[in-house]
C-alpha cells in the first residue's frame, strides 16, 4: 500500500473511533443534563428537601438525604484513604525502602485499583455479619475508603517519583533531614498529589457498588455514624428501577448534581494544581 | 599540602551493587587545598561526579551504593562519625549539573538552609539573603521580586541561586558538579565568573569536562580516569608539563581508550 494511501487509512479509524466516543460521551452527558436539567428547572426544591415518607413510590420530597448523605460518608472516607495513602507513597520511595519492595507493593495497589467495587461492598457486608452489625454510615465509609485508598496511593507515589532527583538532592546537600527532604518533595509534587486526591474523591462519590449493601439505603436523613445512610449513586440505583415514571425521572436530577459536583471537583483540582505548578520547574 | 587540605580521602572504594555491579572508585587519596578551587577532570563516566558525590554522603541516599574507605572535613571524619549526616553535609555545600530551583520563592530558597540549622530573625534573614544574593551576582537582577516563585528564574539565574542557597548554610567546602553544563555561554560565563570571586574565601571542588574552564579558574587539578587518580597537582604544572602519559593524552584532547566500554552515569 502506498504510505500515503496508509496514512489517510488510519488516520481516517482514528477520526472514526474519535467520533464514536465523544459522540456516545456527549449523549450521555446531554441526556442526562437535558433530562435532568428539566426535572430541576421544574421543581429545584428536590435538592434541598428531605424526602417524605413514601419518596420512591411518588410521594412528596426531594432526595436531600442522598446529598448528605454522599457528603457524609464520601468527605471523611476520602481524608481517612489520603492520609493512608500519603503515608504508604513516602514510604515507597527510595528514601525509605528498596526498589524491590516499592514494585511488589505497587503491583498490588494496581490490584486493588482494578478490583470491582462491589468485592469491598461485599467484603464490609462480611465483616458486617461477623459483627452481628447493620448497614449503615459508617460501614459504608469504610467500604469507600479501601477503594480509595489504592487509587489514591498510585496517584501520589507516581506524583512523588516524578519529582527529579536533583531536586532530592539539593535538599539532602543543605543538610535536610529526610523528613525535611520529604517535605521538599511533597510540595514540588502537590499538583500531583491533588489530582489524587481528587480523583479518588469523585471515584468514591460517583461508585454505586461499594455502597449498596453498606450504607442501609433508607431514605432518613443522615444523623448517627450507624444509621442507614443513602449516598447519589444507591439513589440513582433506586429511582431508576422504580415503577413509577416521576421517580424515574428523578433519577436524571440526581444524576445531574451527581455529574456537576464531580465536574466542579475537576475544575477545583485543575486551578489548585495550577496555582502550585508555578513553584514546579519545568526547565 | 595535606596539611592545610580542607577536605582529603583515604583509601576511598565506590562499588555500585545490584543490577549493574562495578566497582566506580578505586583507592582514592587525594587531598583538596583549602581555600583554593580544585578541578576534577577526567572522561564522562569515569568517577569523576562519584567522586564528588562521596565526599558529601550524597551515595548514601541511593540503595544499592556501598562505600569502603573514609574522608576527612578539616581532620574530622565524614562516614565513621558519631554525628548525624544531615550535620555533616550541611558543612559542605554542593550544586549539581541540573540547576535547581526548591519549590517556594526565591527569597526562601536561599533562607531554608539557614534558618533550619540556626534560629534568626527575620531582619537578620534579610541581610543574610541579600548578601549571598549579592555574592553570587543575582541580587540586582531579583531584589524587587524576591517573594515570587524561584522556578520562574532562567536556568542561568537559577543556577546562581543554587550557589547562593548552599553558601547561605556557611559550608567549608562547595562542590560544584559540572554547574555550567546546562546553561548558554552568557550565563555560563557569569557562573565561572561568581566561582572565580567565591574562591578567594572558599574551598571549592568542582568537577568539568571543559579544559578551557579548567584553564581560565583551576588552582589545582585531579585528572581521574576509570575510576583511579592518575594524577593531581597545580593546575599550571600538571597541564602544562603532565607526569603521565594518560593525563597529557587527555589535557591535549586525545581519544581515550576504554572509555566507551565504560559509560556510566
């Protein structure tokens, strides 16, 4: 085949493929904005009003708790699994252990990172039964924390690696400590340290999984560490697979704040790494 | 001459362990004049940076290092110490071959050092930032915006700050690793030009491959290949009239056997 023949061939599958997915990506997303947006410019009320008691069969209210309740379990999971996380990927660095040891237990974050939700959903259920426990809020913030916490500590170790040695080693030379080295490191590497943290936080807010044997799913208001607890995406799960068209439709609203509060996230994480990377050499 | 040396080696052994086993310094002993500034030269990869390296401890950050033999700072000695490193290193300052800014603001790239090891206040922080600013050339070109961030500095400037940054710890002894490598000719020239001011208080140990810079600012000479000294002395003697066939190979810019099968880091 002629090279330029070649060329306009696979250039042309790139254009296709490119098509195919922002396409499907943008009816999602406008779908669920249009739809959404509708339920939400009829009745706003829905996002700052408790649900009445008999919500899911089309009663009255609106899914504040499922707000709330999202906030209460993912807010505090994501700072318990950053903390973890931060710990874990200055430890593996080669300050503090050997290569060897940094790569087995890498190898087993991806594990983690790549193991379904729904395996710490059930995990916590276990240990739930064990306990002769119920679901609630806090078991569901333990659940949202494992799967963070791997997602987070990947983050961070790579943002921690990329800090160039040099940098390591101008602190060491002026007599730094490890820990005050470490410190150096950290905020040379902050912008990739955030977009961890923010990207296990919209992981945490917008997985369904972990959740759904978790947290209880009632529609009370969140209020104790072990109520029932019902987070957007359980929410969602529900409306969705209600008889009721009303409800139904509710579910598009949820999914509405759902997609804003994780696009907002984006956006914070974008200008907080921005503000740092002025302080990042990239010469 | 080992009287009056600042810092000098003994026996000193560098074996890169793991992966790539090598031996990368052979029994160094060496001694370094006070107050004068010493080139290291030699071909790339041939221990010249290793050496620098393990005269500061800076081996010890790396796994896989292992050092045998001992240097002394002003008779003291540096690995067989009772005192903690950090203390050790924070008396010999070093700037490596990549200029490097810490990131935070310029005025505090050159205050961390010093005001983790001595507490100041914040008047005498000032003066003691201007005058290594000052001492390095740089203040005049960042006095009005000493609080915005150092990594908005060209390389050259950046590269100066370095300088200021570990002389604001008041180190014994500077090593400086190939400094003007990564800068244009301009900025280069006012790095050597701040290193041939500083070496009037300072020792100074500073490794290059440019025999023009060796010319223009060494004192003294260390031509190391494949590891070992071969030869060291003052500068003007041993480049002019060298005692081994090696060293006259590579001050006149001959090829140099072996040195292809051996690059390293």
């Amino acid at each position: 085949m002629n090279r330029y023949t070649k060329q306009t061939l696979v250039e042309s599958l790139i254009r296709l493929s490119m098509a195919l997915v922002v396409g499907v990506l943008a009816l999602i997303i406008g779908m669920t904005l249009y739809k959404g947006g509708l339920v939400l410019w009829n009745q706003p009320e829905v996002v700052i009003t408790a649900p009445g008691p008999m919500y899911l069969l089309g009663g009255s209210g609106g899914f504040l708790h499922a707000i709330l309740g999202s906030f209460a379990i993912v807010l505090p999971a994501t700072l318990i699994a950053t903390l973890l996380a931060l710990a874990v990927a200055m430890y593996l660095q080669t300050d503090y252990c050997s290569e060897r040891f940094a790569r087995a237990v890498n190898l087993l974050l991806y594990v983690l990172w790549g193991t379904p939700a729904i395996v710490y959903g059930v995990f916590v259920l276990t240990l739930l039964i064990v306990m002769e426990a119920r679901a609630s809020l806090l078991a569901a913030l333990v659940a949202v924390t494992l799967l963070q916490f791997p997602i987070i500590a990947r983050f961070m170790d790579e943002a921690l690696r990329s800090v160039a040695a040099n940098l390591k080693e101008s602190g060491y030379s002026l007599g730094l400590t490890r820990l005050e080295t470490m410190k150096i490191t950290l905020k040379a590497a902050l912008p990739g340290l955030t977009a961890g943290v923010i990207m296990g936080f919209a992981r945490g807010l917008g997985d369904g999984a972990a959740v759904l044997f978790t947290a209880g799913g009632g529609i009370n208001m969140p209020n104790e560490l072990d109520d029932s607890a019902t987070t957007l995406p359980i929410l969602i799960f529900q409306q969705a697979s209600s008889p009721y068209p009303s409800v139904r439709d509710d579910a598009f609203a949820a999914a509405f704040v759902l997609m804003m509060l994780v696009l907002g996230l984006i956006v914070v994480s974008k200008l907080i790494a921005n503000h740092f990377s002025r302080y990042t050499q990239d010469h | 001459m080992s009287d009056n040396a600042a810092i000098r080696t003994e026996n000193l052994n560098l074996f890169y362990t793991g992966g790539h086993a090598s031996q990368a310094l052979k029994d160094i002993n060496i001694a370094f004049p006070a107050n004068r500034l010493t080139t290291i030269i030699g071909p790339s990869g041939c221990g010249k940076s290793s050496l620098l390296k393990s005269l500061n401890r800076l081996h010890d950050i790396h796994q896989n290092t292992r050092i045998e033999g001992e240097v002394y700072l002003g008779g003291e000695p540096v690995y067989q110490s009772r005192r903690p490193v950090p203390d050790i290193r924070s008396r010999i300052g070093y700037v490596s071959q990549k200029p490097t800014a810490l990131p935070m603001s310029i005025y505090r790239n050159v205050a961390y050092g010093p005001r983790i090891h001595r507490s100041l206040g914040k008047a005498e922080l000032d003066d003691l930032v201007e005058t290594y600013l000052r001492k390095v050339n740089l203040w005049n070109e960042v006095k009005d915006r000493l609080h915005s961030p150092a990594a908005q500095l060209s390389v050259g400037q950046i590269q100066r700050l370095s300088l200021a940054r570990s002389l604001a710890v008041e180190p014994e002894v500077l090593l400086c690793d190939e400094v003007t490598s990564a800068l244009d000719p301009i900025s280069a020239q006012k790095v050597e030009e701040t290193l041939l001011q500083l070496k009037e208080d300072y020792t100074i140990i500073m490794v290059t491959h440019l025999m023009h810079q060796v010319e223009r600012l060494a004192d003294h000479v260390v031509f190391v290949y494949l590891g070992e000294v071969v030869e060291a002395g003052e500068a003007r003697t041993l480049l002019n009239h060298p005692g081994k066939e090696a060293t006259r190979r590579f001050v006149s810019g001959h090829a140099m056997p072996d040195v292809a099968l051996r690059a390293t880091a």
